[in-house]
C-alpha cells in the first residue's frame, strides 16, 4: 500500500483504490489445511472465497462517502484495507494524509489499562508525542463526558463509554481522513448528534468513510454513497439512488419480484402497472372473512417506479389486485402505516374521499389504486399493511381481508428535525404586540 504523508493542492483524492480484491482460503477440515501446507499449490483443499472483487473507488477532501451493504458483503474488510490492517490481495489502496480510524470497538486499547492510559496509548498510535497527547487531553475528556470513570479500567466501561472515548481521541488528532465503522450506532441518539455536528463543523475539510446499517444517517451525512454486493461496487451516487437500489434489492429478495425475462419488455397491465413491479401478498400475512382478498400489490412512487425510498412530501401509489367471490355493494379500502416496533404511525381509508365507497357489481378481479403523501416522518424503516372493508362506516364494517406488513419503505432524513413519531405542519401563523 502507497501511503503519503501530506495532502497537497489540487485535486488529488485522499483515498484512492484501484481494482481492490481480498482473497481467503476457507478449508472444510483442519487436516485440509495441514494437507495444504504439505502439498503446496499441486493440490488444493481449499475452496476460494473472495471478499473484494476489483473494488475502485475515491474519496476527495471535504467529502463524505457512506458505503452500506449486507452482512458480509466486504465492507468491514474493505475499510481495514484501507487503514492498512489488513493486506489486499491485488490492487492498489493510496491514502494522502493523517488518517484516524474508528473500527472495531475496542480496538488499540488495552483492556487492563485505565482510560486516561489508553488515550496516550492510541493517541501515540496515531503518531502523537506524549506532551503533543497532554496538550490534547482536556478535549478529548470534555469531548468524550465520562466523568471519574477516565481513571478506571477500560474493562469496567460500557459499550457506550468505550465509544464515546474512542471517538473523541479519532477526532482529536484532526485527521485529514476519518473511517469510522458502524462504531457510533452503540451510542447514545445525544452522542450520536454531538459526532455528527462534530464532524460537520470541525472535519468539513477532512475526507470521511463511514459504514453504516444506519440508511437514515447515509442520507444525511454522505455526499455520496457506495452500495457493496457481495464484494463488488454495486453502485455509486447519490444517497437516494443508492438508498433506493440497496433496499429494492433486499425488498425484491424479501418478496421474491418477478424477473422480467432477458430481451423481452414486461407488459403493462390494464392499470399501467409493469407485471415486475407486482408483489404477491403471501398466505400467511392475510386475515380477515377472505370474501374479498388481496391477490398481489404494487408501490410506486410518482415516476410510476416501484419505490423503497420515502421522503417527505413525495406521492405514493397503492395497487391492488383484489378477487371478490360474490358482489358487495359497499366496499372500503385502507392502508396502515407501522414502524419497526410495529406501533401504527398513521393510515386513512378511502371513506375520506368522494366516491371512496364502492360497490363490487360481481364475482371477480378487480384493480385498486389510491394514492397518499409521505409525511415528515421519523427517518427508519416502515411496513406497509393494506386492507378491504365491506360497509360505508370505518368504524363499524366487516373486515374482509388484511394483508399485514406486506410492504416495506424506507423514510429518509428531512432536511429539519423530526420531533415526535412525525411532524404535523402548521397552517397558519401570526405576531401581533400586546397593547
């Protein structure tokens, strides 16, 4: 690996990785492995894994790139890489500049040590003289807030304790690069804030790596964001393109989307809904009389796309494709909206609009379609319930079918601060002084 110390002018990246891999040998015995070592490469026990393939990427001064994936997808790896913990297999990893890194709790202390000892031990791991760290160490202990528990320790200090000092030595040095590893999520949603505002103001000029399972924090905090399958680059852009392509991804996994087949175009259906973009509602999420049931859905957002990523103010389209086995003469339909406690968030029937009540002439299929606004809502992860009605009164109908949590969106952050479970706006506002 190419390390320079100082970052120049210009427009040279400070982390550069060029067509990155990481290769391991995974052996089924422990004999295999002996075996391996006796034969040589004439014969191989071993079966390849490969965590990274040709992985490139850039991150410039000043700019933040979050890289999400699944478990196990490469990321931890990718970023021990490039902290230079760990050897690439092939490729090349150039880093400009001071670099701090955050990544496995607890990593650089000394578990017998006291906290006020492993600050001088990481701080001298980071390149800093004993007089430079003492200089340093009313900062790092205001930044970090744990009190008396500076002279116990470590072993004795919770996990969020642990981060919060870890953290404040990271930021200390002021690095000209920062790679922090899923590290803040075990503290508390105060320190997560103070981290954030902290990087933001005090490491604006910095180049910042972030791993997060966090989708919310990626769309906030990165310039761009970096989605990680199964080793590859999967995608790099935009937080929201690259949200929505990480979570249509698992989505589709989820429900198992229909493929449209290589070289030919799905048809559009009479309702103008791709026959990919259809989710089946399986079995075991339906409740209710079952009279009239949910057969399959879809979620589209305002381009007519199947769509994972809410934000506030967008427009949502509900699908349905219904059966009724007998005529009903009043027929409701509703969504719900749970959170991932599962407490409902909010919903509406489409008894709050004219013509919301409808009759089901005859046996049959039939197409559904309403569409509903995306609230300031809490960032996170949300499900979907949809659900028919028969009668005209919300309050007092017969429940024909629930399809529960068969739909799941992710909300990303607003641009203001979501108070409670979501924001209610205001409609009016006026200042007048007191005779």
């Amino acid at each position: 690996m190419n390390e320079v110390s100082n970052i120049s002018g210009g427009g040279r990246a400070a982390i550069a990785l060029r067509g990155v891999s990481k290769f391991y040998c995974l052996y089924d015995k422990p004999a295999d492995r002996l075996k391996q070592a006796v034969w040589g490469y004439r014969r191989r026990y071993y079966r390849e894994f490969w965590a990274l393939r040709d992985v490139s990427l850039e991150v410039r001064r000043g700019e933040t790139l979050a890289i999400i994936g699944r478990n196990g997808s490469g990321k931890s790896t990718l970023l021990q890489i490039v902290c230079g913990t760990l050897a690439a297999t092939s490729g090349e990893v150039e880093t400009h500049g001071a670099l701090s890194a955050l990544l496995e709790l607890g990593a650089g202390f000394n578990m017998e040590f006291t906290g006020r000892e492993n600050v001088f031990l990481s701080a001298s791991l980071l390149g800093l003289s004993r007089e430079r760290t003492r200089a340093i160490l009313p900062a790092i202990l205001e930044f970090a807030a744990i009190g008396d528990f500076i002279d116990q320790p470590v072993k004795t200090y919770s996990s969020g304790m642990f981060v919060r000092l870890a953290f404040a030595v990271a930021i200390a040095v002021k690095p000209d690069i920062l790679v922090v590893d899923e590290a803040l999520s075990v503290g508390d949603i105060f320190f997560q804030q103070k981290c954030i505002r902290h990087m933001r103001e005090n490491l604006a000029g910095a180049a910042k790596l972030l791993v997060t399972h966090d989708l919310g924090a990626a769309a906030a905090l990165a310039d761009r964001v970096a989605v990680l399958e199964a080793g590859r680059i999967a995608f790099v852009g935009a937080p929201r393109d690259a949200i929505e392509r990480y979570t249509m991804s698992l989505h589709n996994d989820l429900f198992r989307l229909e493929a449209v087949e290589s070289g030919q175009q799905a048809a559009a259906s009479a309702n103008g809904v791709m026959d990919a973009a259809w989710q089946a509602a399986p079995e075991q999420a339906l409740s209710g009389a079952g009279e009239a049931r949910i057969e399959r859905w879809a979620l589209l957002d305002a381009a007519g796309r199947p769509c994972a990523v809410a934000q506030p103010g967008d427009r949502i389209s509900v699908h349905m494709q219904i059966h009724a086995s007998r005529p009903m003469p009043q027929t409701l339909f509703g969504y719900a909206v749970n959170d991932r406690l599962g407490q409902a968030i909010f919903g509406e029937n489409t008894c709050s609009v004219p013509g919301g009540v409808v009759a089901l002439p005859r046996e049959g299929r039939y197409v559904v379609r309403f569409d509903f606004r995306w609230p300031e809502a809490q960032p996170g992860e949300y499900t979907v319930t949809l659900g028919i009605g028969e009668g005209s009164n919300p309050l007092g109908h017969v429940i024909q079918c629930w399809a529960h949590n068969v739909a799941s969106l992710r909300a990303v952050s607003p641009l203001k601060p979501v108070h409670c479970l979501f924001n209610n706006p205001l409609t009016d506002f006026s200042i007048r002084p007191l005779e």
